[in-house]
C-alpha cells in the first residue's frame, strides 16, 4: 500500500510540475455533464464513419506504436482482449491448445477499427489470419509497415483502409470465425448499422467480441475529466460520453443481429502501472463475448 500512495505521490507531482493541473482547471470548468441523451443511438447517418475522429486518430498516426505516448492503454489492454479472443474462439479445444504456439492456427479473425494493429498483431503471432480495417488510411500506412517488420506477422495480417459496412459488400457473408470492435464502437456513427454489419459477417458458430465504454456517470468522470482533461494520458476530446452505449444497450443491438451473449465482464486500467485487468463491475470499461447460433460449427480452415 505504502507504494501505492508513493506512486501516487510522484503522479500528482508530475502534473503539477508539467502544469496539467493549471490546463485542467481552465478546461474542466467548461465541461457540463450531458443530460439529454435522447438521439444518442439514433443517428441516421448511411456511414459509420466520423470525419472529425478519423482526422483526430490520424494525426496521432506516426505515434501508434511507441510506448510512451497517449496509446499505452490500448497496449496495456492487450492483458485482457488477447486472452479473452483467444479463449473464446478455442472453447472446448483450449485445455489442449492453450500451450501450443499457434493455437489460432485456422481461425479468420476480423478487427474492425484495428487502428495501427496493437491488436491484429499478437493475434496473428498466435497463429490466427487475421484483416484489419480502418477508415483512416494514414494509420493503415503504419499498420502495414509495422508488420512488414516480422515475417510471422506479416504472413499472418492483411490491412484495408475501409469501413465494416463497406466490407460486407465486397466480403462474402458469414466469412469470420470471430468479428472484433475494441475501443472502437464509441467512436462510430450510426450504431446500429456498426453492429449489423459485424454480426452480418460472422460465421455461424463464430464469436463477435466487443470492448467499449459504459454510459454512466462514473465513465465521464474516469474517462473524460481524469483521463482527458486531469491526468491527460487520453487525448482531449477523444470521447463523446453520449455516445457511450450501455451493456443492456449494447446486448439488445446483438440479439438483434441474431447473435446470443455468453459473457459481460468489467475491465480496468490503472495509469500508474500501466496495468489492465478484470473487474467485477461494468460501470466504465466493459467487454462482452456473443455467439452466432448454429449446430454445425467449423472453423475457415478446418
């Protein structure tokens, strides 16, 4: 505990010392806490796509794979997500793969929203073929240069700059062993076409593996005054709290895409060690694993 508070200690030293606090004061002050929500999830946009996020991720392109910068969560959140895929593909079969070195060896993984491949990378280092797509075409340049740096990665990998509902018209139906949306679904337009469009290219059998943000006030404390606007380890402005989605929400839109929800689990992330992990609440960072119903179940390359 004692070094708990000590690292505590140093991180309230560190922004007052960079002026953070000064920056926080003056901006936080302007935030107000959305109190109509009613249009959250209704837009009617033809488009996933938001200009004004792709342009914003864009700008950070160059930045997506170093360390020290404002993606370490999403790194840190490899600790969960890379298991959590990995486990729910493998089901049955995991007590006998899980120590192999491939042992996605056979599944076609999608990653929608892959950004710079943080997560499309160790998938396909387990073995899994995996496409990643963005509709930021700076940040698939990266993706795809990372990659070409490892020959096992990059025999495993392949980027498109394009969007999920433009996918489902050039990839057959029902083509992925798991669909993924990490930290991705709170940075779209038109949710709903979002999830039809992921759950439309599930296999049957196949999983579709979310991890987002909870609409609740604690969210816009945690995310947007101390992640944003305090400590700054997010970029201002990266989040919308309206367009958070709930995980009652979120279960609806997928049952509604014909799939059925096996798991709902609460994720945190702790700046101070750059740690994440499972929590036993959903009241900010949250991950749910669905299924699309069938008997006849078998992975693309079986």
């Amino acid at each position: 505990m004692g070094s708990l508070f000590a690292e505590s200690r140093c991180r309230i030293y560190s922004i007052l010392q960079k002026n953070r606090l000064g920056y926080a004061c003056r901006n936080v002050g302007k935030l107000r806490f959305p109190v109509n929500i009613s249009s959250q999830r209704h837009n009617t946009n033809t488009s996933t796509a938001n200009e004004e996020e792709i342009k914003q991720f864009s700008d950070i392109a160059s930045k997506w794979w170093q360390w020290n910068n404002k993606n370490m969560p999403l790194h840190a959140l490899n600790m969960v997500r890379v298991p959590l895929i990995r486990d729910a593909l493998l089901g049955d079969e995991k007590s006998h793969k899980i120590d192999q070195p491939r042992p996605l060896s056979g599944y076609k993984i999608l990653d929608v929203g892959c950004g710079g491949g943080i997560l499309c990378e160790p998938l396909a280092r387990l073995g899994a073929q995996v496409t990643g797509i963005d509709a930021s075409s700076e940040i698939i340049n990266v993706a795809k240069a990372h990659a070409s740096k490892c020959d096992r990665v990059a025999a495993n990998v392949s980027y498109q700059c394009t969007t999920i509902e433009q996918l489902t018209t050039t990839e057959n139906a029902q083509s992925f062993d798991a669909v993924i949306a990490s930290e991705v679904i709170e940075h779209v337009d038109n949710v709903d076409l979002f999830v039809s469009s992921c759950c439309q290219l599930i296999k049957p059998g196949g999983k579709h593996i979310v991890t987002t943000i909870n609409r609740t006030p604690l969210s816009y404390a945690v995310m947007i005054i101390g992640g944003e606007y305090i400590s700054r380890i997010i970029p201002a402005g990266s989040h919308d709290w309206k367009k958070f989605i709930t995980p009652k929400e979120l279960t609806k839109k997928l049952e509604e895409g014909g799939l059925n929800v096996d798991f709902i689990g609460g994720i945190f992330y702790n700046p101070l060690t750059n740690n994440a992990g499972w929590l036993d609440n959903t009241k900010v960072n949250y991950a749910i694993v669905a299924h699309k119903p069938s008997e006849n179940y078998e992975k693309s390359n079986a």
